[in-house]
C-alpha cells in the first residue's frame, strides 16, 4: 500500500489559500478519482475540490474551518500503487517509527526530523507556503531568521499576515545601512501600519442597552468587512457625480424586451447597456482603467468590469465581465445574466470574480438616487448607478427652452486620489453619461 498526499490545487489568479468548510468523506471512506472530498471557500466564493487520486481516506490534516494553503497537503490516501515512488509522508512515519526498547525518544524524533528535511515543503517540520517563501526571499529573510516568526497558522504556520507584520517591525529598527537605504515613504507606510494595527486590536466598550443580541459575522461578511476597511485606509477617496438622461434607452428597451426574451431565453436589463457605456469611456480615458502597486501604475488593456451583486442573504460577491471592450451589447447582456444567476445560486467559480479592472454598483436596484461607494482594490475607480426616475427637466430647443418629463438617473464615480485626479475623475463619468444619452435607439439586437 502506498500513501498519497492529495495538495490543495491553485483555484484562481491571486488566490494563496483557502479555508475548508467541509468533509464530504470521513477517515476509512474509499474515495473515486475525480470524486468530491472537500468544499472550500476562497474569498468569497465556495468551491469544490475533487481527489485526484483513488483510495481510502486513512488521515485528515485539517478540520473544517482550518486555513489551507495553495500547494499544501490537507488528506493523506490510502492506494493499491507501488509505494517506492511516493514522496515519505510525515505523519505516517511518526506513528510507524515509534521506538524500540534499545531506542530513545529522542533520537528517533531526530531520524524523523532529517527525513522531514527531504521533503520539498520547507527545510523544517513546519510548513511554509510558496507566498511566504517568495516575500521572505524578495525581503532578504534568511530560513534562520524565518525559522523564528512566529506564526499565527494552523500548527503555528506562518501566514502572509504574520510575515508582513514581522518585515513591518523588522524595518521600524533598521541598522545604519538600512537607514540610508531606506525611502521617506516606506517609513511613513510602517507607521501606517502600526497605527491600524493597534486600532484594530482595541476592543470597544459598548455599553449595556438592554435587550441586546450578540451576533457574530459570519464568515463572508467579516471577509467584506476587511476588504472595505483595507480599501477605505489604502486609497484617498473622492466622488463626483453627473445626471444622465436615460429616457432614450428606457424606451428603446420597452420596445425590444418582449422579442429579445422569445429570442434569446432571457431578460435585457439596464446593467449592460450602463457596463457597455464604461468601456466605451475607457478607451478615451484609459489612465481610469489601472491598478496601483506601491508607486507603480498597472495600466490594463483589457476592460474587466466588475458587477456588484447582492446576494439573499444581504451579503455582496462582484463577479467580473472580462474583455468588455471586445463585446457588443448582447455578449455583455449574456455575461451579466449568467453571473448573476450564478452568483444568487452560490455557483461561481474563483476565477468569477478575479481580474477586475473597474467595477459598476447598482443602488437604484434598492430605490436609492445615489450612492458613494468604496473602491474595490487594487482598483482605482467604481461607479454607482443610482434609480431611474421620471423629473421635470428644462430642455434646450430650436424654439426655446422648454419644461419636459425625463427619466432621468445619477451616476456616481469614486476614484483613488492617488493617481487618479478630479478632471480626470469628472471627465470619465461625464463621457459615461454622454455615451447613455447617445444611445442609439434604432438599433436592433
């Protein structure tokens, strides 16, 4: 019998780790290849991990809840192939070479130690995912010093979150060559740094009111919570905003929602012609279409739109149109609807919602007139979509000024102060609007 490690797959651009929901097998079950052993979630969408290999399930290195990297072991299996060619599991050895009566504890712990270090995970018995190895070497972290962390993990594995806030302090008492080396502003970002750490770790006092309920944020809210807290501290926020006349598009999709059902099996709605609009904008404006990392820009060539979605339980996922500038209106129509089916059925893969390069919110969905809505990093810019709703507004005629009812709509633009200034800011979502209200009503789809 031969004993295999079954490694948590990569499961989308970005992703290093994923937290296990749950078992669909228990120890002793024999497993099919291909055949489902774990449900996983990564940010915000759960997934399912397949086995890819066949055999009996004899040992399960984490338990529901526990944080698993990419590239780590989270089963062992029990299989019919030869065993000469497997890579030496840790855990089986341990109870397998337990000591004779002319044998010390303590020596066979060292045998098992120098047959860890010929495994490929690390040079010590704990782990250290390929992430915290790539940063550690980028930051010139010898494995002693690493050796050192102290990790907050599983086990005591170092997380990327324990490696960074070790740099962070590492580089608040620099040697003297490091003070001539190092720059105004990342002293500056340690400081940052300290100071939201410790205001993330003072408890509030909140008193007593009477009839309180406690209750906790479950997983994916604390995921946005974080999320929304990171962007709001990272970037320098500002909104500006425009009124569009949607009358135009509000009669043409009246016109064409009846026939475009029968013929494509679904529903037009006003999110693609709006997503439609953007990319139209982004190519006039492509410094809009960026992501920041430290003082670098990455300027996108694809149009990757983000979609905020609410979900039934009240918590929001953004599933991502990709290459918006490469599709007509019934491509982008298409997308929309087969993200947002999956998203409201918990179906959407990693990939879903990774590659964004701007995002779109709708709040006119809840009735809202406008919103501010917090950039999704490391994006630059989002854009809110406010209700459409009929006003009285002055029209400019060859006749004169005259007083007529429009539908009209708000469209709201928060962007990064950071590299992205108010003409600019201004600019793209005036050409946004331009391009809703020089939407051609003739055509057909």
């Amino acid at each position: 019998m031969a004993r295999v490690e079954l490694i948590m797959p990569k499961m989308g651009e970005s992703v290093s780790e994923a937290t296990i929901i749950t078992w669909s097998k228990n120890i002793g079950d024999i497993i099919e290849l291909d055949e489902t052993i774990i449900e996983i979630a990564t940010d915000k969408v759960d997934s399912e991990v397949p086995s890819t290999h066949e055999g009996k399930l004899v040992e399960m290195l984490f338990q529901a809840d526990d944080v698993v990297q990419v590239g780590q072991p989270f089963a062992i299996l029990e299989t019919d192939e030869d065993d000469q060619e497997e890579t030496p599991i840790v855990k089986s050895e341990a109870l397998i070479n337990q000591p004779s009566n002319n044998e010390s504890p303590i020596s066979i712990k060292e045998e098992n130690k120098i047959s860890e270090e010929k495994i490929v995970k690390s040079m010590s018995d704990r782990f250290y995912s390929p992430l915290v190895k790539s940063i550690a070497s980028q930051e010139g972290i010898p494995f002693e010093e690493l050796e050192k962390i102290k990790g907050t993990g599983n086990e005591g594995r170092v997380t990327k979150s324990d490696i960074l806030t070790y740099i962070q302090s590492r580089n608040i008492q620099p040697t003297n060559e490091d003070i001539i080396s190092k720059t105004t502003v990342t002293k500056e970002s340690s400081e940052v740094n300290e100071v939201k750490t410790e205001i993330t770790a003072t408890k509030v006092n909140i008193p007593n009111t009477g009839g309180t309920e406690i209750v906790e944020m479950d997983r994916m809210r604390k995921l946005i919570s974080a999320h929304m807290t990171k962007s709001k501290s990272t970037s320098a926020h500002i909104t500006s905003f425009v009124e569009a006349d949607m009358t135009s598009i509000v009669n043409w999709r009246n016109s064409v929602k009846d026939n475009f059902k029968k013929k494509e099996g679904q529903n037009i709605t006003f999110t693609p012609i709006i997503i439609e609009a953007m990319a139209k904008a982004v190519k006039e404006f492509p410094m809009i279409n960026v992501s920041v990392d430290g003082t670098n820009i990455h300027i996108h060539k694809n149009v990757n739109i983000g979609m905020a979605a609410a979900l039934p339980d009240g918590n929001l996922i953004v599933p991502v149109i990709k290459e918006c500038q490469n599709k007509n209106l019934i491509g982008i129509t298409k997308s929309v609807n087969d993200l947002a089916v999956r998203a409201r059925k918990g179906a959407l893969k990693p990939d879903d919602i990774q590659g964004g390069t701007i995002t779109m919110t709708n709040v006119g969905t809840f009735g809202n007139l406008m919103g501010t809505p917090i950039i999704n990093q490391p994006q630059v810019a989002i854009m809110a979509c406010g209700v459409i709703k009929k006003k009285p507004v002055v029209l400019e005629t060859e006749d004169g000024d005259v007083i007529a009812i429009r539908h009209m709509m708000f469209l709201s633009l928060s962007y990064d102060h950071r590299v992205v200034d108010g003409a600019l800011g201004g600019q793209f979502v005036r050409k946004v609007a331009d391009y809703l209200e020089q939407f051609d009503n003739h055509q057909t789809i």
